[in-house]
C-alpha cells in the first residue's frame, strides 16, 4: 500500500511537470505570434518638440534634424487662456517659423484655463482654437513654413476626458480636412474607457511617457521619465490600437526647495555646470534613479541607463545662473543621459508594433540650452549605441610668453583639456582629473585656470611609474617640494574645455606624463595615460 501511494504520488507530480511544461511552451508560442516586430534603429521616424518662447532658429533646427534624421517639428505656438469668460491665445511665439519641416502647431492651456475647463463653453473654445490656427498658419506662410497640422496639449483631469472628446470633435470640424489633428496625451488617461471617444476625434495622438510626478518634497524621488514605465506604458499605448507618436524626455530641471525639504520653484533653464561649479552650494547627494545596468549587465565598470539626482545644499545666500538661493535651501538637479534615454528608445521600438508613427523627443536641442542632451547624445541613442567620453590634451607654449623662445626663457606652458565625446561626466570632484608627473621642485605656480576649479601640488611618498600610480602615497606640498600636479573639475559636458597655464623654474620640461579619468555620465569610469610633447619644446 505504501510503494502504491507513493508512485501515484510521483505520477502526480510528473503530471504537474507536464502541464507546467505544456503551459510554459503555450506562453512563449503566444508571446512569439503576438509580440510585435520591433523596429529598426534607422526604421523609425524622428520629430521634436519645440517649447520655447522664441522659434528655433534654422541652423539650430539643421543641427538637430541632420544628425539624428529628425523629419517633424511639434512647436508651441502659444497657450490658450481663459479670462473673463472669453477664451484668447497668450504667449506667441516669437521670431520667423522654420522652414522646410512638416511642421505641426502646438497650443497648451494655462492654469486659468485647465481650472476652468469643465466649464468653458465647448464651441467657444473650439472656435478660439480653429481661429488661433488659421492665423498661425498664414503667418507661417508668410514665413515660408509649410504647416502640416494641429496639436492640442490640454492636460485635463482624467474624469473630463469625455468633454475633451467633444471639444475635439468641434475643431476637426472648423479645421481644414487636409490639416492633421493630434493631441497630446497623459499615462494616466489610458486607465479610462472614455480615452477612445477622445482618439477618435483625431488622426493621432502622442502619449507622453515622462513628467508624471513634480516631486513636492526633497524626501520623494521620482525621476522624470524611467525605462521600465516606458516599457510598461509603450505596450498599453499600442494596444489601444490607434497610431501614435511615443514622447520620450530628453530635458532635465532645477528644483529649489526649502530648508526644510518644501518645493519652492521649478526651473527648467538652469545650467548645470554653473550649479556644480558653484562654491556656495554643497553637493550632499548624487544617485542613479535607476539600480540596474543597460541590458541588465552586472559589474561597477557597466553603463547606467537612468537619470541622475543631485542635491545640492547651500552653504550661504547666493545667486546660482541668476537664480537666488537662501542659505540652508536644497537645489536638486534632475539630469537625463544618453544611456537613460538610449534604454527609453530601445523599449519603444520593441514594443510598439505597427501602430508607431515616430519618436518625439522633448524637447529640440538649441544653443545655450544646457539642461537638454546634446545632439551628439541624440544621436547615439537613437542609433542604439554609447556615447563616450573622450577627453584630449594638448601643451602648447603660453600665449602671454610669445612663442616657444620666449616660453623656454620664460618657462610657461598651457595645457588645455577637451571633451572630445558628446557625452558628460557625473557632477562631483570625480568628474574631471587631470594628473601630470613634473620634474620634483620644477612647478613655481599657475599663473591661470580656467575651467578646472582646483590645482593642487602633490608630493609622491611611494615610487611611482606613471602619473596616477601610487596614489596612496600622494600628499598635498609646496610647488618647490612638488613632483605631481592634480587638476579637478566638477563639471565636465559634452564639447567642454579647461585651460591651466603652467610656470615652471627655468625651461619647462619637454614632456609631460599625465592620466586622465573622467566618471561619465553613464557611471562608468574612464581613463587614459599618454606622454604630451609640447610644441616648441625641441627648439623649432
């Protein structure tokens, strides 16, 4: 009896196994009929979103549209308000439209008019709206603008879905038919049944995958886009079935907070460097929002693909790039990454499917624009590659010498530091160092620096090869005493560069050993030992 129950015992759990098996291999055969193809990194079309107060200039939108094959400008021409009963456009955009894009024309509501919107009159609006287009796109022709269509960004609470229905409704009808009409979207809508009345008062819609949350206090930490929501968000927009642009982030922001951790203001313009360059803030925190490794590849030296905090606590009152900051107040920067955004794209084009009309990217890149990723980062994630830092150094007599006789006599040298790769580096002392092996008691000072926010003799206790070796045994000396010189940034983008004049007692050597690492922006460390010969230096 017992040798009985225990093969039916067995026989039941083979049966399990069996079933377990058929169940697994029935998943993945549904997976693999059902998945969508994904695309192509050079298969899906690009556009922008410009959201500036003035319109892009041409070579800022050449720049953009020619190195990531960008096709499409969504560019805000103005916000609806509501004032006194009366529905009026505020806030035009200034400057000549571009030329020679499919250009959409973008209209967002202010607070005024989001507040009121359950009970603004449907036609009026809509009739404000259709008008404020039909002007908007005489002057883009005007300008020699081709004007492709309409976008409305109003974003209305979730339980006014339907009435933003039948707002739509009313402008398709007082548009011309040959003038798309699209709307952005809200994550959070895709949770009501009233979303598909809305779509289907449009041609498409573009779903934003990013800016869900504005943290109100310094205790919550919620990125501005993540890929892991992006993968989540992606397959919910696609099953809809209605065609779609996915937005995806490529901006980051200031937030200023109280002593006491209470959001006080959001700044969108604020750069970076100038924040982590600063020496009345104190960098008390840096974290990647993310804890895994694109790919989900393991190892310290393995890329990020997440957004960046930083919490920066004032040690006085001052002004940071024109923004007043209180002593004891928090600024936290939220900053994208190639490999953020890199990891963002790679799941839109895997789970999208057929219904993918293009990526748009918020917002366009523009000159002095130091929160948004370059083009160059642009570029690399969209192609599905890395975007490296790459630093190069050059020595060259000082310029205040007059050439190479008189920098021998005078012993003066420049050595200058360019960011050679689009990528950044990590904000911080890691971000940037440059160390240089002298002659011991050659180095009589610095006579400039610009770029780099420290210069420090060092005195080497441990024999060491090459520069950077033996740093257990570096301690700080007079420059008479000094066999190695360390230069640190704390801020080092794309395309930055450093400068440090060098003055040495008699001639300056003929070459200089120097190791630079650098801490990208993907949190990987980078790093490079090379000999510079300084031009001059063999007497020519």
């Amino acid at each position: 009896m017992r040798n009985f129950t225990h093969k039916r015992g067995a026989l039941k759990v083979m049966a399990g196994a069996a079933c377990l098996l058929v169940a697994s291999l029935a998943s993945a055969a549904w997976r693999w009929t059902h998945e969508p193809r994904a695309w192509r990194p050079d298969e899906v079309p690009i556009a922008f979103w410009s959201w500036r107060a003035e319109s892009p200039s041409d070579e800022d939108v050449a720049r953009a549209f020619g190195v990531t094959g960008a096709r499409t400008l969504f560019l805000r021409a103005g916000q609806l308000d509501y004032e006194e009963g009366r529905v009026a456009r505020v806030r035009t955009v200034e400057g000549r439209l571009p030329a020679r894009v499919e250009l959409h024309l973008v209209y967002n509501g202010t607070r005024s008019l989001l507040a009121e919107f359950e009970r603004v009159d449907e036609e009026a609006l809509a009739v404000a709206v259709a008008e404020t287009f039909r002007r908007d796109t005489e002057r883009a022709r005007r300008d020699g603008a081709n004007v492709s269509g309409l976008q409305l960004d109003l974003d209305v609470p979730t339980r006014l879905l339907a009435r933003y229905g039948r707002v739509l409704r009313a402008v398709r009808a007082c548009v011309p038919r040959e003038s798309k009409l699209s709307l952005t979207g809200l994550t959070t809508w895709m949770d009501s049944a009233e979303l598909r009345g809305v779509l289907d008062a449009v041609d498409f819609w573009a779903p934003q995958f990013y800016g869900a949350e504005i943290p109100a206090t310094t205790e919550r930490i919620v990125p501005i886009a993540s890929p892991r929501l992006i993968e989540r968000e992606v397959g919910r927009a696609r099953a809809l079935g209605k065609p779609f642009y996915a937005g995806l982030a490529a901006y980051g922001y200031a937030l200023l907070y109280s002593s006491k951790g209470r959001l006080l203001s959001l700044h969108g313009d604020l750069d970076p460097a100038r924040v982590a360059s600063s020496r009345s803030l104190e960098l008390i925190e840096r974290r990647a929002f993310e804890g895994r490794a694109a790919k989900d590849v393991g190892g310290s030296n393995s890329p990020r693909a997440s957004e960046w905090r930083y919490v920066f606590r004032a040690l006085e009152d001052a002004v940071v790039d024109g923004l007043v900051v209180r002593a004891g107040e928090h600024l936290v920067l939220d900053l994208p990454s190639s490999e953020s955004l890199r990891a963002g794209v790679r799941g839109v084009r895997r789970l999208a499917g057929e219904q993918l009309l293009g990526i748009c990217l918020f917002r366009l890149p523009v000159r002095g624009d130091a929160t948004t990723l370059n083009v160059g980062q642009l570029a690399a994630a969209l192609r599905d590659e890395e975007a490296g830092v790459g630093v190069r150094l050059m020595v060259e007599p000082d310029a205040v010498a007059g050439g190479p006789k008189s920098a021998r006599s005078a012993g003066r040298l420049m050595l200058t530091a360019t960011n050679a790769g689009p990528a950044g580096a990590l904000f911080g002392e890691d971000a940037l160092a440059v160390t240089l092996l002298v002659p011991r008691g050659s180095v009589r000072g610095v006579s400039s620096l610009d770029g780099f926010d420290s210069f420090e003799t060092l005195c080497a206790t441990t024999d060491g090869g090459a520069a950077g070796e033996g740093e257990a045994g570096l301690r700080p000396c007079a420059p008479a005493r000094a066999s190695v010189i360390r230069l640190r940034a704390r801020a080092w983008a794309g395309g930055a560069s450093a400068r440090v004049g060098l003055s040495f007692e008699g001639d300056p050597p003929e070459s200089l050993s120097a190791t630079v690492t650098a801490r990208a922006d993907d949190g990987r460390t980078w790093a490079q030992t090379e000999r510079l010969k300084w031009r001059g230096a063999d007497g020519r």
